[in-house]
C-alpha cells in the first residue's frame, strides 16, 4: 500500500471515529436534557429521543472503546452542569413548584424564559386571610362574652375550615349569613372556603362564588375591624381568586386599591409583584417587594421572591443574602420556603462558581 493509500484510509478512519462520536454525543446530549427537563421542567422543543437515535447509540458502542465512551461522557457531563446551572430562579418560584412535574416536550432557547408559577403568593395570601379567621375567633372570645347566633354559627365555620372541610365551613357561613345578612368576615370566609374548593374540584363555579363574596363584603360593615376604611381583606381574597382564573388586570386592580386604602399592607405588595411578574416586568416587582420589607422586616415570602428575581437577573450575590434571611427566619409560615430557600441558593452558589 502506498503512502497516499494509506493516508486516505487513516483519514477515512479518522472521519468514520469522528461522526461516530458525534452520534454518540447527540444522544448521550438528549439524555442529559431529558433528565433536566425532569428535574426543572424546562422545555426543549426539537430535542427527543427516537428510535433513531437508539440504534445510533448502538452503533455508537459497537464502534467507540469504553475508554473513549467514557471520556465523550465526562466532557458531556461538564456541559450539563453547565446548563442546569444556568436554570431559571422563576419557573420555580412556586411554593409548591406544581410546574415542574417531569416533561419531555421542552423547547430549547439560548435563555431559558421564565414560567409565570403564583403559587407562592397564592399560599401566603390564603395563609393570610386563614390566620385572619383564626385570629378573629380569638378576638370574638375575649371580646364578646355572649356572642350572637351568627357569630356562634361563623366560630363552627372556622372549626371546620381548619379541619379541610370547606363544605362544611360553608354550610355554616351560610347559615351566620342568614341570621345577620351585614356580617362581612363571613361573607370572606365563604369566599376563601369557595375559593379552595374552586381549586380542589377545578371548578370555576366556585370561584364565581367567591367572587360574588368578596365583593358583597366590600359593601357591607366588618363587625371586628378597627378602621373600616383600611379593611382590605376583600380585595386580597379577590384577587388572589383572580390570579387563580388568570384574570391578572383585575387582580392588578385589587391589590393597588388594598394598597391605596391601606399602604402599610405588606401582603398587598407581595401580591402585586406577582402580577408584575407574570408580565415580567420585574423592576416594578423589586419595588413592591422592596415596599413590602420596608414595613416588614420579618416576611420570609418576600425575601424568596425578591432573591428569585434577582438571580434571574444575574444578581446572584443579592440574591443568596435573601435565602439566606428566609432560611434563618423563624416567622410562622417559613418553615414552608426553607426547601425553595435552600435550592434557589444552591442555583446562585453554582452560578457564581462556588460548586
């Protein structure tokens, strides 16, 4: 075999090694996004696994020694990490994190675009308004020594509420109703009872009603209020419902009229920077959250929300000093943002090359 013969097949070879490692690479690639895709729920539309690529990988083995495998691998594996480490703060900013359940229709961007998740807000404004009626029976029993029949039967709403029971605690809402049409506590506890089961049964029936509640409420007299004009419970209750349909203008409109009649209302800042977060407008979020913190320096649900802004934003330093004040918080409802706490900072850590 002479000199060109032999360069031309070394060469062949070279070209065959290297389209082999290339399939290799692809499918190893679609692995590695797939278990990410799990994991984050980002989505990476173009990039699936095939039967293609199966028999690919296939050959791919046949034709690659295991060292070699397992170096193609390990340079894979330093892509990934790259990747996950560049994962959205906000897709997860969710309490719950509901949307990040496993999905292999993902669609890959040069950035990965955030997922309008509420359900942080959403679960410290029902904390909120449940503590409120808890509160409330507390105040009714050192209040009011003979309390009316109404307000008898809206203490038996409120042991069932607590129990799950949200048929329950309508039934006797209805009933506090019917003997006192002018009671505006149980016509918000109705609604947020509606509310809940709008979102067990995922019927929107129910958050009409809750609708019609919270609205009825503003017209009549809170009987416990101290100052009916700063009595802004309605307007949480019904925009939080507004949220749940997706109606965020009139959702919008209800915070910015509880912050109005009530500007020391953290909860109220909090809920509108969901909504100004869900049109990605995130400096007006900062300033809400920013307001929130500034009359509460205790509110653990701010200082997740704002840090997941400002990783999304590159302000990774920022933003691990505010997990780390809602891991560190002791506030009644943190213990439930300690996890969300703990990964969003390992995000930040990664990002900033603190593996």
């Amino acid at each position: 075999m002479d000199w060109t013969t032999l360069l031309s097949a070394q060469q062949a070879d070279f070209i065959q090694i290297l389209n082999i490692r290339q399939r290799l690479a692809k499918f190893a690639l679609c692995i590695l996004l797939a278990l990410i895709i799990s994991m984050t729920g980002i989505v990476i539309p173009g990039v699936t696994i095939t039967t293609t690529g199966i028999a690919e990988a296939l050959t791919v083995k046949r034709g690659l020694s295991p060292f070699q495998i397992r170096n193609t691998v390990r340079t894979l594996g330093k892509a990934g990490r790259f990747i996950a480490s560049s994962s959205s703060f906000l897709p997860d900013i969710s309490l719950l994190r509901a949307t990040l359940a496993p999905t292999f229709a993902p669609t890959f961007t040069p950035t990965f675009s955030p997922i309008f998740t509420p359900n942080l807000s959403l679960f410290r404004l029902n904390f909120y308004l449940e503590f409120k009626e808890f509160n409330l029976v507390k105040v009714i029993k050192d209040q009011d020594s003979r309390p009316s029949a109404a307000v008898e039967l809206y203490k038996q709403g409120v042991e069932k509420s607590k129990k799950g029971d949200y048929r329950g605690a309508v039934k006797h809402y209805s009933d506090a109703l019917s003997k006192d049409g002018n009671f505006a506590e149980a016509y918000v506890s109705r609604g947020r009872a509606y509310s809940e089961l709008g979102t067990q049964q995922a019927e929107s029936e129910y958050y009409q009603r809750a609708i019609a509640d919270y609205t009825k409420s503003l017209e009549v007299k809170a009987k416990f209020a101290e100052d009916q004009k700063r009595y802004v419970e309605p307007l949480i209750g019904r925009g939080t419902v507004y949220i749940k349909q997706g109606k965020y203008q009139e959702s919008l409109d209800d915070f910015s009229l509880a912050i109005q009649r009530n500007p020391d209302f953290y909860d109220a800042y909090l809920g509108r920077a969901t909504i100004y977060i869900e049109r990605q407008d995130y400096q007006k979020a900062l300033q809400d959250l920013n307001e929130a913190l500034n009359r509460n320096l205790e509110y653990p649900a701010a200082f997740l929300m704002r840090g997941s802004i400002l990783g999304e934003l590159g302000g990774d330093g920022k933003a691990i000093a505010d997990f780390k004040e809602v891991i560190e918080s002791h506030e009644q409802d943190a213990s439930n943002y300690y996890a969300d706490a703990y990964y969003k900072q390992g995000l930040a850590y990664l990002n900033l090359g603190e593996n």
